[in-house]
C-alpha cells in the first residue's frame, strides 16, 4: 500500500479540535490496514503568529510542497484583530493557496437525508442533492489590476477592480470539472454572463472548445449567473457540477452550502495542477467553515464538515475512493442514528460533543468496513 504524506495544519479556534478527529481517524485507519498516512503537524494562523511572528513560516511552506497533502482546519479569531495586515491569520491560508497553485476550488453540496428538515427550502427541493461547485480561485476580479479607488478631486472617489481571465486559465478550470462530471453525473453546468462581461463572452467560447476537443461525451450547458443562481435555489437536483468564476464561484458555494443545513457539515477541496510525471497534484482540504471563537474550546463543534474534507482527500489526491465512500456512508449512518452536535440538532435527537462525535463515526467506520 502506497504511503501518503500528510501535512496537518490545525490552526486556530475550533480548528484543532475538529482536527483532533482526523487524527483519530487516520490512526485508526493506519491501524487498522484501510491506508498508510505519514503524518506531521504544523502551525498556521494565529496559533503560527503567536509562535513564529508571521500567518504561515517559509519552513512550513517548505513542508506544505513537499507533502502529498495539506489537511487544514481553519484560522483568525478575535485574539488577532490589531496584528498587522500581512501577518493577519487568514494570510496564512492565502499563501498557502498561492504557493501551492490551487486554482480549483470544489465545494460539494450534499444533503443527507437525516437532515433534510434542517434546510430553509422544502425537503423533495433538497432531500438527496448531490452537487459539486467547481470555482476558479486565484483568478478573476478578486486579483486583477487595476484594483484600486481613485480620488477624482471633486468630492467624489472611483473605485476599480477588474476582471481578468486569459485562456489558459479558463482552460484548467473547465478540465478539472469535465474531468470531476465524468467520475460523476456526467453534466457540467457553466455559469458567467457572456450578454454583459467581456470575461463572460471568453469563457462561454473556452468551455465550448474545450468540450468540443477533450470532453464531447460529457453533457455541457452554458447558464446566464443569474439565472443559475435562480435555479440553485429552485431546483438544485438539475445540476451535477457546476463551474464557474472566482466571483459568481464565492456566492453560488454559499449559497449551495445553505441548501443543505450547517457550515458544521460543509467540507472543501482545493487543487492545482496535475504533475504529469507522478500524475499528483498538490491539493489542501478544509472545511468551508472558520475558527468559530464563539465555541471554540466547549469541545462543542462539529467535526463532520473536516471528516469530510479529509475524505474528498482520500478521493481526490489518493484515488481511494472506497475508503472515501466508506466515510461518507459512515456519516450519514450516524445521522440517521440521531446522532447530532448542537449546531444540527433537532427535537428527537441526541446531541453529542466533538469527540463523541469523531468517535461515533469511526466506530461506524469500523462496522462497515
Ligand atoms: P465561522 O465559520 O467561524 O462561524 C460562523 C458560525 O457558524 C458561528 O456561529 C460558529 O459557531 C458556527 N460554526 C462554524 N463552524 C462550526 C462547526 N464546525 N460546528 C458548529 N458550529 C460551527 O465564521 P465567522 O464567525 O465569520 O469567523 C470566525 C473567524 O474565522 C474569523 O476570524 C474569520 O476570519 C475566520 N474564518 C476562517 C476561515 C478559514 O480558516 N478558512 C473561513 C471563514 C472564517
Ligand atoms: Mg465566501
């Protein structure tokens, strides 16, 4: 069996707590014979500012490329509002994202169907959704230049940020979700307004010869960002991946998170390019969710949406998609148990605690396995 190098960056908050979890599971599965993970651990965030003066260290940086993957958690809190600007927490996880080159960010979007009330829309809208959003990440208008605001003397002041995509960018994107729809549903759904953005009109036109050289057997729909953040909300079940800038990429992956209930349920992956002479990427996976300081420390928090981030690693950067497969099922059994931590939890359920939690799911792991 191969051995996967792991870099575990707990970070702050509830990070480390939910982390605590992963740890056990991959212990267990090390254990256990279901996998081989080295691991080592590493300070991100503040928990990385108090120790080592900045959000994330060259050295640590240094051990994030040389892993086979970066198991995150998540970082900030109110202890380091007044750090200065470079230094703050989230910088941490913004060059990690930025050395490692993760352009692809993937946020599925599953409801289970112990949780299917839980949800603001009704429960045949969501009940069994299975969708994925597949957004660009270290491009678009969030980093184009000019990005400024310009006082223009007479009282009044312009901001600028612009939208730039180029082709190769558009290109690797639209790759990871053909590639992602074919292990799938088969259905890529690309979302950007081609009637009003110049960014819109080249993407429209690199997805469609894309598709037509590389993936002419996945089904390709091209939907106005508009529009699909219409249908997101009134029938999310048509979509299977959906792909689409780093702007409209942001509000669609909130908004497909709260079709289906908690930030405590929602894990994420981010990828960068495939290496073609190991056939790896380097990736990181994290929840969707942040540090939590209004729990953090109650040994409270739900360790699910890091469960599963770790499981889309196992999927994603390993190609175990058995064991993947095992701990999803294993997390949707113990919902179906009644099991719930405090942020999910409804009448006739039992709540637990991280670790109770983190165990439940093992122990389900182990059942199944
Ligand atoms: P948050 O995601 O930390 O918390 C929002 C709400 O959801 C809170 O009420 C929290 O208790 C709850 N929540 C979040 N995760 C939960 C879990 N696993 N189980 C149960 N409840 C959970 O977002 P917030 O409060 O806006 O930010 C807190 C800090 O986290 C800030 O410093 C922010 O910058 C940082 N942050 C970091 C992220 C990251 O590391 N990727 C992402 C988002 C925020
Ligand atoms: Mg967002």
């Amino acid at each position: 069996m191969a051995t996967h190098k792991l870099l575990l960056l707990p970070g702050d908050g509830i990070g480390p707590e939910v982390m605590a979890e992963v740890k056990r599971l991959i212990a267990w599965m090390n254990q256990n014979g279901l996998g081989s993970f080295e691991t080592e651990e590493g300070l991100v965030g503040g928990a990385a500012y108090d120790a080592e003066g900045v959000a994330v260290s060259d050295a640590t940086m240094a051990r994030a490329l040389a892993a086979d993957a970066v198991i995150f958690g998540a970082v900030g809190g109110p202890k380091w509002a007044n750090v200065p600007y470079e230094a703050r927490p989230e910088a941490g996880l913004l060059r990690l994202r930025k050395d490692l080159g993760l352009y692809a960010n993937l946020r599925p979007a599953i409801c289970y169907p112990a949780l299917a009330d839980a949800s603001s829309l009704k429960r045949e809208v969501v009940d069994g959704l299975d969708i994925v959003i597949v957004r660009e990440l270290t491009g678009g208008v969030y980093f184009g230049e000019p990005k400024t605001i310009v006082d223009l003397g007479n009282g009044q002041k312009r901001a600028i940020d612009t939208q730039v995509y180029d082709t190769y960018e558009i290109e690797r994107i639209g790759r990871v979700a053909f590639e992602l729809a074919r292990k799938r549903r088969n259905k890529v759904a690309s979302f950007e307004k081609r009637n009003v953005m110049k960014s819109g009109v080249l993407w429209n036109e690199v997805i469609t010869a894309l598709h037509a050289r590389e993936f002419p057997d996945v089904v390709l729909e091209h939907v106005l960002a508009d529009a699909g953040g219409m249908q997101l909300v009134r029938w999310p079940k048509q979509f299977d991946v959906i792909v689409t800038d780093n702007l409209f990429g942001d509000v669609m992956s909130d908004i497909a998170a709260m079709l289906t209930g908690s930030l405590g349920m929602l894990p994420s992956a981010s990828l960068g390019d495939l290496d073609a002479t190991t056939g790896t990427r380097k990736a990181l996976y994290e929840p969707v969710h942040g540090s939590a300081p209004d729990i953090a420390g109650q040994g409270v928090a739900n360790p699910i949406a890091m469960l599963g981030s770790f499981a889309m690693a196992l999927r994603y950067s390993f190609g175990r998609l058995k064991e993947a497969e095992l701990i999803e099922t294993a997390i949707a059994n113990t919902l179906d148990k009644g099991l719930r931590t405090a942020d999910i939890k409804s009448e006739g359920t039992t709540v637990v605690g991280t670790r109770q939690m983190g165990e439940a799911v093992i122990a389900e792991v182990a059942r199944l396995a």
